[in-house]
C-alpha cells in the first residue's frame, strides 16, 4: 500500500492531521478527493470512504469509515470498516488493502522462513514437493487434479483466512524465496484446541526448518490468545515426533479420529 485515497467530509482538521501523520511514519501518503468520477484507481491506492455511492462506484473495493458499529448497516456487502481512523494501526491498513486486492498477507517472520498466507500459484510447488511419496505417508495428499486444489485454496482463502484469521500457511526460505512447505493453525472438528500443522519438502529435512516453523506459529498463537494448541500424529510418524519434543511440546494421550490412531499432542 502506498497511498490512502480519502472519500469524506465528516473528518475535522485535527483528525486528518493525525492520520496524515500516522501515514507518514510508515511512508504512505493521504489524499483526500471530493468526486470519485474524475479518480481514477493507483496501483497501492486503498480507497477510505463513508459515502454509499462512493463504496459502489469502486464496485465495493473500500474500507468503509464509519461513526458507530450500526453504521455498518447502511452497506450491504461490505467486510471491512473503521472508526476513528487516525488511531488506527497502520499494519491495519495494509492487511485490509492485501484483501481488497486479492493479495496474501505475510503472517510471521522466523530468523530463516518467512510463512504467508497460501495463494493459488503456491500449488504447482506443492505438487512438486508431495510428489516425494515419503511426504505423504502420515499427511494427507494434493487432490489428484491441480485445478480442484487451486479451486480449494481459493475457497480456503475466503472461508477460513477471511473468517477464522489463521490456517495453514506457506512456508518460505527468505535466503533463496523457495517455497519448501506448509505449516500453521487448524480447527478440527470435535476438539477444543487449536492444532498446528506442518509439512516440510524432504529436500529440506534435518535442518531444523520444521521446528522453526512450529515454534514461529506457537508464538504466533501465544500472542493472539490461540493457546494451548494440540498437534495429531499417526502411530509411527517419529520423526515429527522429535520435531515436537523439540518445539516444547509433550504427548497427552491416543485418540481414534475417524478410524485413524493418532498421538495427541500438546502445549503448555
């Protein structure tokens, strides 16, 4: 995001003041515009508005300003809102224009990988890590046809990224920008705790990259109230096992999950 475009007459001085100035700090500018008719859209503009017409003519691709919480009535279909937009964090901003414009959001930072949000062109990487039949032993595998797991990922995107806040992300080396797995945060159905999940290409096996990982999402989860988290393993799986042990976690006990024997394991 480099820009915010602002559609509104309802801020006084002072406020616009403070939000150019929070803008500013994170090296993004305001504009505020009287007429959407003469605009035309930037690449990195997000577009902050309280005007209905306005929140259409952009075909609903705003963040819309608003006063009171049953103010968000008035417009019909949109996700995303704000009051009081000179105090709100700028991280907030950029995570809202990512969604406006279809875009994944980076989700946490380890000192070797960098996990984001999964996208659709993520899939053919996956298929050639899971290609590997050892990386499908204790994992569930890909949909047979690519096509059905990009349709999945995108579904997956809007359904559990845009409603729950956490999933599975994509795990990246941040030396070379190589996609070498999958790891974050599940529900499963008839459990309380959150699970993690992971699975790493076998390429980069006993380098420490799962355990990282692991560690990476249970900060993640300590620092949004997600704890304790629980991870499923199949009888025989030693190796995540180990990865577990090394991430502070500790086995609880065996659960039966739709005719599969699973270790449970859990945190603090």
């Amino acid at each position: 995001m480099k820009r915010i475009v602002l559609f509104t007459d309802e801020l006084n001085t002072q406020a616009l003041e403070l939000l150019k100035e929070n803008l500013e700090q994170n090296g993004c500018s305001l504009d505020a515009e009287e007429s959407p008719d003469s605009y035309s859209v930037r690449e990195g503009d997000l577009i902050i508005t309280d005007s209905y017409k306005v929140y259409r003519h952009f075909n609903g691709r705003c963040l819309i300003l608003i006063e009171k919480p049953e103010d968000m009535d008035a417009f019909s279909g949109a996700k995303y809102f704000v009051m009081d937009p000179e105090y709100a964090e700028f991280d907030y901003y950029e995570k809202i224009y990512r969604r406006l414009n279809n875009l994944p959001w980076d989700i946490l930072e380890t000192e070797r990988l960098l996990l984001r949000e999964t996208v659709e062109s993520d899939v053919d990487t996956f298929y050639k890590i899971y290609k590997d039949p050892d990386m499908t032993r204790f994992t569930e595998k890909l949909y047979d046809d690519p096509e059905e797991e990009k349709k999945y990922v995108t579904e997956y995107r809007e359904k559990v990224y845009g409603t729950q806040g956490f999933g599975i992300w994509t795990i990246i080396e941040k030396k070379t920008g190589d996609i070498i797995g999958r790891a974050g945060l599940v529900s499963r159905a008839g459990f309380d705790n959150i699970e993690l999940g992971f699975a790493v290409d076998k390429g980069h096996w006993n380098m420490g990259y799962g355990t990282e990982a692991v560690k990476g999402c249970i900060e993640y989860a300590k620092a949004h109230d997600l704890m304790p988290l629980q991870a499923l393993v199949i009888n025989g799986n030693r190796a995540s096992e180990r990865l577990l042990e090394k991430a502070g976690l500790y086995f609880r006990e065996k659960v039966n999950v739709s005719g599969t024997e699973y270790d449970r394991w859990i945190t603090d």
